[in-house]
C-alpha cells in the first residue's frame, strides 16, 4: 500500500513539471510555477533531488524551448534546495 501511494505521489511531481516544461512557446503558469516551489518548499531532500533529476532528464528533448525550461526550472529548484531553510 505504501509503495503505491509512493508511486501516485512520484508521478503527481513528474506531471507537474511536464505541466511547466513544455514543447510551445508559452511561458509557463506562474500559478504551475508556485506549486511546484510550494511542494519543494514543504519537501524532503529526497524528493527534491528526485524532481531536480527528473528535470534534468528533460534536457535530452531535442526540442530548444524544453532545453531553456528545464534550464529555468532547475535554477529555481536549486534556488529553493538551497535556501530551504528560510522558506519552510
């Protein structure tokens, strides 16, 4: 039973960031934006590593607007794992 809502919460993160990190040329939600800081923000460095590797597995999209999604996401994620602290 764990390991089943482990997995539904993993692919709730992973779809999130697929939310954000898209093949168009929108900009991506700042509504999508601030959910995904807010769940860094109020997670484990588990699971902050665990979506920042996931992002970063982004970066193999052929596509140059994914590249340069990923690139702003993982600044903000890394912004946010590193001031961890101030924000909780």
């Amino acid at each position: 039973m764990e390991s089943s809502k482990r997995a539904v919460d993993a692919y709730k993160r992973t779809r999130l960031v697929d939310l954000v990190i898209t093949d168009d040329d929108k900009v991506a939600p700042m509504y999508r934006m601030d959910e995904i800081a807010e769940m860094l923000r109020t997670s484990t460095s588990d699971l902050i590593h665990e979506v920042v590797e996931y992002t970063m597995k982004r970066l193999g999209s052929k596509s140059p607007r994914v590249k340069q999604k990923v690139s702003f996401s993982s600044l903000v994620c890394k912004f946010l794992y590193m001031h961890r602290d101030t924000y909780n």
